[in-house]
C-alpha cells in the first residue's frame, strides 16, 4: 500500500508596509548599533499600525496563496496567535469572512506562545490523514510588542504567515516522528488585560537552549538521523542571534563538512526574520520561507529539521521532506520587492504609532486612508470590530 503523503502545500508572507531601521533605534537608545545588527541580529523591525492586527494580516498572507481550489477545499482554518483581538470569538471567523470561505467549515484559534502555530500544523496533519481529500489553512499571526525602551524592543516585530496544508503536499512532506518538551516555567507572559508581553530576557534564552537540548537529544534516539541527514535546520528566531546559537550548540561535535553546510543554510533561513523582528507564532515558518526562497542549494529530497519553541514553555524537534516542485507552493510571489517596497519610519514616528495600537478601546473610528493594505481594521463600536476589505 502506498503512504499518503501529508504536508504543506503552500506558504505564504505579509507584514507591515512599515519598518524602524535598528541603526536608528540603536541611536535614540544610545547604544552601540552593532549590538543590535550582531548582537541581536535584527537589521529592521516591523511596525504595525492601528489599522491592522493578526486578522488583517494572516487575511493578506493567505490571499497571497489561496486559489479557488483551494477554497473548495478548505475545510478547517486553525489560527493560532497569541495577540488575540478577542478572549472568546477566534481570530478564525474574521478571517473566513474576509477571504470569503465557505460557510460549512470548521474555525478555531489555539494558543502556546510562539509554539502555537506547530500545534496547528500537528492537528492539521492529523485532520488531512483521517480527510486526504480536505485541505486546512493554517496561520501563524502576531504583533510582537514589550513597549517602548525596554530590553525586549529591538526584538519586537509582526507579520502573519499563512500556509495550506493537505495531501500530496507541494513543499514538505512531514515525517511522522516528532519530539515534544513541556514544563510549566515563567520566562515570557502576557497576563490577561496586558498588551504588552513580561519577560525575563536572558533567562529566556537559556531555557530555550535547555529544550533545544532535551529536543534535539531525544529526536536523535527516536531516529538516529545525525546532522549529515540534514540539508538544513531551523529555529524558531525571536531574534535571529538566538537560533544561531541554538545551531551553534549543535554543531559543537560536528564535521567541518556538516557545519559550514548546516551554518550556510541557517545564513539564508534568517534573512527575511532579520528584515521583519519577532513574529511570535510564524516566526520559525518566516525562517523556513526565507529558506525556500533565498537558498540557492537546497533540493527536492533534503531533509529539514524544525525546532519549534514557546515560552512557558513548549517545544518540538520535528522533519519534513522537501518536495520536487516546493517553488510552485511559494505562488511566484515577489518577497523581497514587497520587502523593499516599505516605507522607514522615524523613532518618533515608532513610538506613536506603538502607543496608538488599539488591542480594546471602545468606540473608536480609525483613520484608514493612509494604509494602502487590502485589508484594514475600521473601527471598534460597541466592542464590535470592523473589518474591510479592498
Ligand atoms: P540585552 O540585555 O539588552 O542585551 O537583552 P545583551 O546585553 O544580552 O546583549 C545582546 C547581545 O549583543 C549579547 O550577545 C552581547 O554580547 C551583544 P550574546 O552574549 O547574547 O551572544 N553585544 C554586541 N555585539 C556586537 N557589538 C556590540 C555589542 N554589544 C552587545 N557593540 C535580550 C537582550 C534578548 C535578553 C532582550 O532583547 C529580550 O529580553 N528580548 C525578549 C526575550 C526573547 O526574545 N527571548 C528569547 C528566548 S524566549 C522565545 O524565544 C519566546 C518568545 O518568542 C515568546 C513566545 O514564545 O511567545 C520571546
């Protein structure tokens, strides 16, 4: 009997029209640019306006892939975030109102900081194996924020990626062993009522390295595949110096063969997270786009390894088989135009777009004509969000 094949088909991108250069950012907080450029590996940062938020962008990321095939097929829409616009309607709905889905399919949105979105990916695949014919949209959207001069400000960002999962993948076959690590720790939160996330930085980035660890050990147990089975590694990336220091610690035992390969690769993967900053839940799908897009020595049949990780912490080691025609699943779209295409905004500028972003406030009609986007939050009446779509 032959296997089916499940995985994802397509990916698609969208972030802000509007970026802080870290060099500027760097200045205003008198700090060393190069801290920032290396230290932190961010060159720019997303800045998100008021008039968009998680829906708006996963309906753009997904629009940029959706066919109407793919609507036909479309039965589940998992939205995962952990920048909600509402504690009890899932972010879900909005989005299959605005992409025009049909009305006889499933909507839910779930929620494990960054990790979110693999939670998604896992259920879709689980859903595509027991419905091969059914497709599932997957999002990973968030507007990463910690406030205005705090440590974790040149790490904020925001985006959306948006993917479709089904059978006979175009870009990834997903491989069945997967290795998972939970423990209840307290290094990044966003308590109820909070717009803005609580972290304990440096502790933070060591307990991602811990789950790295305990991950990457028990993955190697599970299927004895050593880093010369890999074509390339990703990371979750809230900030890119992070995962390579997750590769690094790695790469410790490795052949100067596997580590040039495997640190080549990772150089591709981090180019679009280091022109966008954190996007939480799509982070590491940002890295693997950045992957398909940028590397010119990946090929069909490479294995990659996705380390996945969300505060509080949940992580997972899982692998995917890249497919033969992975560059039809990326629709032929321009992503480093679109990237180049933004507009730089000054720290002044950050920072009052920053304190007007509206997470609930009441009655409040939104200046839309300036953002040129497809898709835009109009206002909030009654506690009842608007959307648009042009
Ligand atoms: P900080 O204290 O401002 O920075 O906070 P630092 O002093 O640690 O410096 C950062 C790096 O820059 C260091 O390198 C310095 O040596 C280097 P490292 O030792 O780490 O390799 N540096 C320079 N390099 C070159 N030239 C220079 C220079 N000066 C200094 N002149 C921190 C940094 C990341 C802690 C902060 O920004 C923060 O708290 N960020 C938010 C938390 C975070 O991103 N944690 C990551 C792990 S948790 C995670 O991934 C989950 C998350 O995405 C949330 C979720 O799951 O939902 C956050």
């Amino acid at each position: 009997m032959k296997l089916m094949k499940i995985g994802i088909d397509k990916i698609g991108f969208a972030t802000s029209d509007l970026y802080l250069d870290m060099v500027d950012l760097a200045n205003a907080r008198h700090e060393d640019p190069n801290k920032y450029l290396i230290g932190i590996g961010q060159s720019k940062m997303a800045v998100i306006r008021p008039t968009q938020d998680v829906v708006t962008m996963a309906a753009a990321a997904a629009k940029k892939i959706i066919c109407q095939e793919d609507k036909e097929k479309i039965s589940y829409v998992i939205f995962a975030t952990e920048s909600g616009v509402d504690n009890s309607k899932s972010a879900a709905i909005y989005l299959a109102d605005l992409l025009g889905l049909k009305l006889n399919i499933r909507t839910i949105e779930v929620k494990q900081a960054c990790y979110g979105a693999t939670a998604a990916l896992q259920l879709a695949k689980g859903y595509v194996a027991l419905n091969p014919e059914s497709k599932v949209l997957v999002i990973g959207a968030d507007n990463a924020r910690y406030g205005v001069k705090t440590p974790g400000e040149p790490t904020q960002g925001g985006g959306a990626i948006a993917m479709i999962i089904g059978s006979d993948p175009k870009i990834l076959e997903l491989e069945n062993e997967t290795s998972a690590y939970a423990k209840n720790i307290m290094d990044f939160w966003r308590p109820l009522g909070h717009s803005k996330a609580l972290v304990d930085g440096k502790y933070s980035s060591g307990v991602y390295l811990d789950f790295l660890k305990n991950v990457w050990d028990e993955q190697l147990k599970r299927t004895n595949y050593q880093l010369q089975d890999y074509g390339a590694l990703l990371f979750h990336l809230p900030y890119t110096k992070m995962g390579l220091k997750g590769l690094r610690q790695i790469l410790q035992d490795a052949t100067a063969e596997d580590s040039t390969r495997l640190i080549r690769e990772f150089e591709y993967a981090r180019q679009f997270n280091c022109e966008v900053g954190n996007l939480y839940t799509g982070s590491l799908y940002l890295s693997f786009l950045s992957l398909l897009v940028n590397s010119t020595s990946i090929k069909s049949g490479d294995r990659i390894g996705f380390f996945s990780y969300g505060s509080g912490a949940q992580a997972e080691f899982f692998t995917g088989i890249l497919q033969p025609d992975y560059q039809k699943g990326l629709a032929g779209v321009d992503y480093w135009a679109i990237l180049n295409k933004r507009q730089s905004v000054s720290v002044i500028e950050y920072e009052d777009l920053f304190e007007r972003h509206v997470f609930d406030i009441e009655n409040i009609e939104l200046d839309y004509q300036a953002d040129k986007s497809a898709f835009l939050l109009a206002g909030i009446h009654n506690y009842k969000r608007k959307y648009l779509s042009r």
